[in-house]
C-alpha cells in the first residue's frame, strides 16, 4: 500500500479542522487506498483520531517560532529555521516511514531545512518520495510589498521550489500571482480545495424556507455589515425573507456595531445570529435555506461557499477569495463593498426562488478529496 503523509507544522489541531482541508485531505488519501498520516503538533480531535488516519505528535505549538505573515519578523524566521526540538522529530517519521508522497503546509521556514535534510537522505538511501508543498496563501500581499521584502520573499519561494517537486496553490488567482516567480512556474499547480465526504452525498429534496444565510466569524473583514445593509434595501419589498448570520462571535466590538446597525434600520425581526452550530446542524440549513451570501472583503478560499454550491442553494460572493474560479459552479459575483450590487443580487435571487425556475441541483461537478488525491498521485501531475 502507498504511504502519505501530510505535515502540519505547529499546529493544534481541533475539531473544526476535520472537514477542512487540513484534515479531509488526510482522508481523501485514505479513501484512495493510501496509508494516510498525519504530523501535527498536538492532535485535540477526539473525532479524527477514529478515522484510521495514523497521527504523529511533535509537541510543539511554541508561539515565538510562528512567524507573524503581516510582517517581516526576521528573528522569528531565524528561531523558526533553528528549531531542532521539530526538527529532529520529523526527520525520525521520515526516516522510518519512508512515504510515497509527503507534503507540507508551507507555514514554517523550518519545513524547507527538514525537507532538504530528507531530500539527501534520500538520495543516499536511494528512497523515492514526491515531495510537495500546499501554500498556505494566495500571494495576494506580495504586490504591495516593500521592494526589499519582495526580494526575500523571491529568494525563499526559489529556494522551496529546489527543494519541492511541486507546489500547490488553491486558485487561479493564487498561480497568475506565485507564476511570476520564474523558479516557482515550473513546479506550480492549481489543486482547489473541495468539501467534505458528508457534503457530496445527495441532498434530499426538501422545501427551501425563505431564508438568506452566511457562515462566518464575526470579524470585520467579513463584511457583515455590508450584508446587512443590502439584505435591507430588499426587506421592505420582500418581508417574509429572513437573513441569518451563523457563526462565532470572534470580534466583540464588531458584533455590538453590527447590533446596533439592525436595531437602527428596524431589522430586529428579520436578521438574527445564530451563533456555532455542528456539522449536522450546519448540513441541515444549507439544506433548508435557499440563498447563501458571502459578503467577505478578504478571503484565502472560502470553503462555506463551496459547501453552500453543493447542497445546491442560490449562491451569491463578493470577488474574494479567487470567487472567479467557482464560476463554473454557476456563482454570482459581485464587487466588494458594494452595498447596492449586492442587494441587486439578493432582490434577483429572491425573485429566481420565488419564481420557481431556480434548480437546486449544483454538486454535479465539485469533486472529492479522494479525486484530489488521485490527482496528485498521478505521475504525470
């Protein structure tokens, strides 16, 4: 049986990480005949370790070797790169595993060292593994970069792509951005993310109530307050439809604005938060609900819109997150921060449901992790 495993550096890893790339792509390895593993630094999912995925602990979730990506933290890189108490352990599961495939979530500069170390071992030990490592972001920051820091950024991606055999970004917009990098182009491949198992199996038809949702983090950057705003250009006209907001309450201070915004256009009757719900819970509104809306100012891939588009709701997204990619899916787009866009789409899915020629049917072509894994394990790829 081929061997891959997946390295996740520092991470603690919860139950919120099973369903997301994090965890599903562990799993779709498994359910392509693979013996899937998993390095994580602490493993907190008492779920994910029932799900025959073999898990490997470090120990290590220290906070002064996580570089902080808003800004260039040289000493911490240098920690990070330093760091043999990781270091060494992963090199043991390596060396002792031996994988067909590894990869790695492109999160520590540690990672280059040790895959370099594995590299030549090897090469010496005439050992073959695919060496792959999954960007952990779309390489939108880098045009406004300082031209000094541009350069070290450059020079860290051409020193990884000697070292990778291939790297993987989650969007189109991802690859026109890293292809610029003319020692990364070569290696570079666009594996989107998919959704989990659970959110592929069929959908049973059922009568979508009048409901408009998002699910999200209260944060700023989310745009909820942009949401709201549109979601009340149509209410008047249409007042059966409800929006809900259905997420945690990260940002304490946005979610009071964000109160005091729906009590100030009489929306109190109309628009609730629904705070965390479970997985079957949250399968169960996308169900029941007829139009999903992302109204985020910035995003890596916005995995909410993709489960949205597979249980087959009217989907509307702002351009975040490479929304150009999910075209196909039949998504509408519309320009961030535009109030009045977004409710001009709202009003046109409202009057699509209600007219009945909307077709809840979207999962045709969302493939699997399984069919990720397949991909990248194809030698060709």
């Amino acid at each position: 049986m081929n061997k891959f495993i997946l390295y996740l550096p520092y991470s603690e890893f919860i139950d919120a990480y099973e369903h997301k790339a994090l965890g599903a792509i562990p799993v779709g390895f498994r359910d392509a005949g693979f013996d899937s593993q998993l390095i994580v630094g602490i493993m907190k999912s008492e779920g994910y370790k029932k799900l025959g995925i073999k898990i490997f602990e470090t120990g290590n979730l220290d906070t002064e070797y996580v570089d902080d990506y808003s800004e260039m933290h040289l000493m911490k890189r240098i920690k990070n790169f330093l760091n043999i108490r990781e270091l060494i352990p992963v090199l043991k599961i390596l060396i002792r595993e031996k994988p067909d495939i590894f990869m790695a979530y492109n999160n520590s500069t540690l990672t280059g060292l040790i895959v370099f170390i594995y590299k030549v071992y090897c090469k010496i030990f005439m050992v073959h593994t695919r060496l792959i490592l999954k960007l952990d972001n779309d390489g939108s920051s880098i045009a406004t970069m300082p031209g000094a820091r541009k350069k070290l950024i450059n020079l860290y991606y051409g020193y990884l792509s000697v070292i990778f055999q291939r790297i993987l970004t989650e969007t189109t917009c991802g690859y026109d951005v890293f292809k610029e990098m003319p020692a990364l182009k070569k290696r570079l491949r666009v594996v989107p993310n998919s959704v989990a198992n659970d959110f592929l199996s069929k959908y049973d038809p059922v009568k979508r109530q009048r409901n408009i949702i998002t699910v999200s983090r209260i944060t700023p950057d989310k745009g909820l307050d942009i949401l709201i705003k549109s979601f009340y250009r149509v209410s008047s006209s249409y007042p059966e439809w409800n929006l809900e907001i259905i997420g945690e309450i990260t940002d304490n201070a946005e979610y009071n604005k964000l109160i005091k915004l729906i009590d100030e256009l009489g929306l109190g009757e109309s628009v609730k938060f629904s705070g965390i719900f479970t997985r079957i819970q949250l399968i169960e509104k996308y169900r029941n609900s007829s139009i999903f809306c992302l109204a985020s100012l910035h995003e890596s891939f916005a995995i909410s819109r993709l489960e949205a588009i597979s249980q087959g709701m009217y989907v509307i997204s702002t351009t975040a997150g490479c929304a150009q990619d999910f075209l196909k899916y039949g998504l509408h787009i519309v320009p961030e921060s535009d109030i009045q866009s977004l409710g001009n789409a709202i009003k046109e899915g409202i009057q699509v449901i209600e007219s009945g020629e909307f077709k809840f049917n979207a999962e045709n072509s969302i493939i699997s992790y399984a069919d990720i894994a397949n991909i990248i394990s194809n030698s060709d790829f």
